[in-house]
C-alpha cells in the first residue's frame, strides 16, 4: 500500500553568507517525507539545523536549493504575497519561546484572528469570528474570558495555547512544531504534548515536530530523522529507530536519555563523545560526524557517506554500516 505523503522534500538547502564571502550551510541537503495524519520527529543537539530546517519549509527562510512539495504541488518556487497566503492555509508553526511569539499590544482575540484579516480568501462577520475565536480558545483549554486579555496576563503554558489556536485558526493540513514545549515546566510539558496529540486525532493534522528531548520525540513521533550539522544521519519509523539504532552519533545521543529505574540508570555505559561540534562554516570534507566519532576511518574523512538503506525503511548515512 503506498503512503499518502502530504510534504517532500528534496536535496533541500538552506545557506546564509556572512562576512569574508564565507557560508553557513545550515541545512545542506535534507530530503524528508510526511505522511498524512502522522509526525515526523526531528531530533539533534543545538545548533543542528532542525529549526531552521522548518523555518524553511514554511517558507519563513528562502530555500538556497532543493525542492518542497505539498500534495503533489512544488512550493519552493519564488515567494510572493499570494503564495504565502495561500500556503498559510496549509502550513503553521508554532514557535519555540510563547513568550515572544505573541504581540504584547495585541488582545487573544487580535492574535487568533489576524490570519483572517491578512488573507483575503477568507471572509467572516465580526460575529463569525468572534464565535470562532471562543471555539479555539476552547479548542486548546482556555475560557472565552480569556478572550480580551494581553499576553502578559497568562504562564507560559497558556501563551503557547494561544500559540496553538493561532496555529489552529487557519485549518492548516501540516503543522511545524518549533520546540513548543522546551521553554515550559516539566508539569506542564505533559499537559501540551497531550494536547497536541489530540488535535491530531480530532483533526488529522500532520506534524513536523523539532525537539532535542529525545523522549519526547519518541512519545509524539512515528517517524524519526536525527540531523547533525544539517545533515540527516538516520532516518526510521520510531520503532525502528529506537529499538535498533545504527549510526554512532544516534547511539551516543540515546546513551543519554535517563531510564527512570536508578538501578539500571546505574548500571548503564553513556556514550561520551569528545570535541567540539565542528563550525558550519567550516564543516569536515567526509562524514560530518568524523571528528567525533570514536570510530572514524580514513574514508570518512575523504569522502561524505550516502544516506543508504541498511533495513527496510531504515536509512544510515555511515561508511561503516555501509561498507
């Protein structure tokens, strides 16, 4: 049976000049796939380029090469203000910090339905949306009284509901999700990533979610990329990936997820790596990870590795599961 793919991409880029004529390549040809009503985690250390990777796919940054595609149709064409509009209808994002992602002049009700006033296929009463408004801030477990308040008059919790409703407000088929939970407590972590899994039951919606907290990547995902200087390094469904994994940067980075039994955390070997992260600037010539990786042969050095197929569905950039 083959899958309903709602986004694409292909060999995507995303570079930045800066000064000396030099580049950031921080996303250096990724190509990724999402399935329709399903998540694809995007997990890696800061710095990694997960959230540029999205900020790029919703067209925030220009691509610098590479394709999108959003059922069927290619979206990395040239951005005009009709496109963005229309694309909008399709793809949101919410964003990192709920604390400077909403306008401190702005009402909820102004934040909710601002997508509404800049689209102009969209046309509603005051009263449409106003109801609208309320079902949203319902939708995401506030009150209508909440409605006609600022941002700093709730936590952090609440802003990025507010955050999720904007999302929400313009029946988007593929949501981003930019770490929307990495600035909240602990307490109320459960809270939203319960919410976000519920919408997508409700509604269908398809996720991107971007995280470096790789237990919650494994709670909300079914599909898993680990990047590493804009590069992917493994790509398999969450089973897969988690149960079996293969490239020594993600078994390092799994080293490091805390088991919750103190007797068995005791007992486990965590995987130190050594050195620093290479500059994107002036990435290694071979495998990106080759600096640091305990394992690195003269290859690796020389000559980058594919991202190729070792199991069904489970693919490894590595001269040494490759070979």
């Amino acid at each position: 049976m083959s899958k309903d793919i709602i986004l694409e991409t292909h060999d995507l880029k995303k570079y930045f000049k800066i000064k000396g004529g030099r580049v950031v390549k921080a996303v250096d040809g990724v190509s990724i796939q999402v399935e329709r009503g399903k998540t694809l985690g995007l997990a890696g250390e800061s710095g990694c380029g997960k959230s540029t990777l999205g900020r790029t796919l919703i067209r925030i940054y220009e691509p610098s090469g590479g394709a999108i595609t959003l059922n069927g149709k290619d979206v990395s064409g040239k951005s005009t203000k009709r496109f963005r509009q229309e694309l909008a209808r399709s793809i949101q994002m919410i964003f990192q910090d709920p604390y400077a992602c909403l306008n401190p002049r702005m009402t909820v009700s102004q934040i909710i339905s601002e997508g509404w006033d800049l689209n102009r296929d969209i046309h509603m009463t005051p009263a449409e949306k106003k109801e609208r408004v309320l079902g949203l801030l319902q939708t995401v477990g506030l009150n209508k009284e909440h409605a006609n308040r600022f941002p700093h008059e709730f936590s952090g919790g609440q802003r990025q509901r507010i955050g999720i409703a904007r999302a929400l407000s313009m029946h988007p088929e593929l949501i981003i999700c930019d770490e929307p939970i990495s600035a909240l407590d602990v307490s109320i972590q459960a809270q939203v990533m319960n919410l976000l899994l519920n919408l997508q039951r409700e509604q269908q919606l398809s996720y991107i979610f971007v995280a470096h907290d790789l237990s919650m990547v494994r709670y909300i995902s079914d599909t898993v990329a680990v990047m590493y200087l804009g590069s992917i390094m493994e790509y398999a469904s969450n089973g897969e990936l988690y149960g079996h994994p293969q490239h020594p940067y993600t078994k390092a980075l799994f080293s490091a997820i805390p088991v919750a039994n103190p007797k068995t955390e005791k007992k486990r070997n965590r995987i130190q790596l050594e050195g620093e992260i290479p500059s994107p600037i002036n990435a290694p010539k071979g495998c990106k990870f080759c600096t640091r990786c305990p394992y690195a042969k003269p290859v690796c050095h020389e000559k980058p590795p594919a991202l190729k197929e070792c199991a069904p569905g489970h693919l490894v950039a590595c001269h040494l599961v490759n070979e």
